[in-house]
C-alpha cells in the first residue's frame, strides 16, 4: 500500500512538472512569435508573401531542373542529383503531413486574437510545410555542391522561409524549427543512403 501511494505520488510530480513545462514552453513560444509578427510593417509584407510563396515553387523547380538537365545532357551526376532531390523532398512531405496529423497543432491565430495572419489556412500548424521543403531542398543542394557560394544562398533562402511564416503569423517557432529539423534530416539521410547503395553496387559489380 505504501509503495503504490509512493509511485502515485511520483506519478503526479512528473506529470506536474511535464504540465509545467510544457506551460512555459507554450509561453515562450508565442511571446517569440508576438516579438516577431508584431514587428511586421506594409513595406515588408509583400516581400515576406514572396519569399513564403517562393517555397514551393523552388521545391519543385530543383529537382525537375536537375533531372532535365541529366537526362538532356546524358549527365549520370546530375541525374542521381535530382532523384536524390526528388527523394528527400517526398520523405519530407510524408513526414511533415504525417507529424501534423499526429500532433494536431492548432494555428496560433485560432488560440490568440491578436495573431493577425495574411491568410487563414485550414491545415494544422506543426511543422511549417513550407519550412521543411525549403530545408530539404537546400540541404540536398548543400550537400550535392558542398560550395560556400551554394551552401550559404541556399540555407539563408530557407532561413528567410522559416522567418516569413512567423512574420505573417502562420506558425509558432518550434513549427519552424521541427520543420527545418524534418526537412534537413530527410535529405541528409536520403543523400548518405543513396551514397552508401552506390558505394555498395559498385562494390559488388567490382567483385
């Protein structure tokens, strides 16, 4: 009897220190977030609605540009570039859709009033769909031409992605950071998987 009361007791302290956390943690979130889209001026919103725009439709542009140029110009690089592109980018959006209907985020605008979005969108909030393709295509392109004058264009552009969904209220920061976690590691993952099966081929063709 004793020991049950002991593990009840424990049992509540976890759960009220877990609540606890998770209090602050919500508090942080949208004081970062207030911080961030209540700085937002007329000047600034249509170059944000740009780059937050400009998410999907690079995503898809990169692989198909890879893909067509290897094919067209008989370029077996290229090639495994752009299905590696195509790859992580899927991986991503399997990921990002499955982790949404898993958490079920509510947009923060739907919680707080004063979280005025540029536009009401009906999807769930985490991750940032639009933060973790930009990080998928940005790393596989880092990855794929490990050059500063790639890498740094590449991971500002989705920086820039990540920070124009807080702007214009569509997203709390964690979204954005479990987004840009889901979106580099998908691609990380497929670009050294991809690497070890070439690797692996050749060494069994070799043999």
């Amino acid at each position: 009897m004793v020991k049950d009361l002991s593990y009840a007791k424990s049992c509540c302290l976890i759960f009220a220190l877990l609540l606890s956390f998770s209090v602050k943690a919500q508090n942080l979130d949208i004081q970062w977030l207030r911080n961030i889209h209540s700085n937002n001026s007329r000047g600034a919103d249509n170059i944000m609605k740009g780059i937050t725009n400009s998410s999907y439709a690079i995503c898809g542009e990169v692989p198909i540009a890879e893909l067509a140029y290897g094919y067209i110009a008989h370029d077996s690089a290229m090639r495994v570039a752009g299905w590696q592109s195509a790859a992580g980018l899927a991986t991503t959006v399997v990921l990002s859709t499955g982790i949404k209907l898993a958490a079920r985020r509510e947009r923060p605008y739907t919680t707080y009033k004063d979280i005025v979005p540029y536009r009401y969108d009906l999807s769930y909030s985490m991750p940032s769909g639009h933060t973790s393709t930009a990080f998928s295509v940005a790393t596989s392109l880092s990855l794929q031409f490990p050059k500063w004058y790639v890498i740094a264009p590449a991971m500002l552009w989705a920086g820039t992605v990540g920070y124009s969904r807080l702007y214009l209220g569509m997203h709390y920061p964690s979204d954005v950071f479990v987004a840009a976690l889901v979106g580099a590691g998908s691609s990380y993952l497929g670009y050294k998987g991809q690497r070890w099966i070439q690797k692996h081929h050749k060494h069994k063709f070799e043999q």
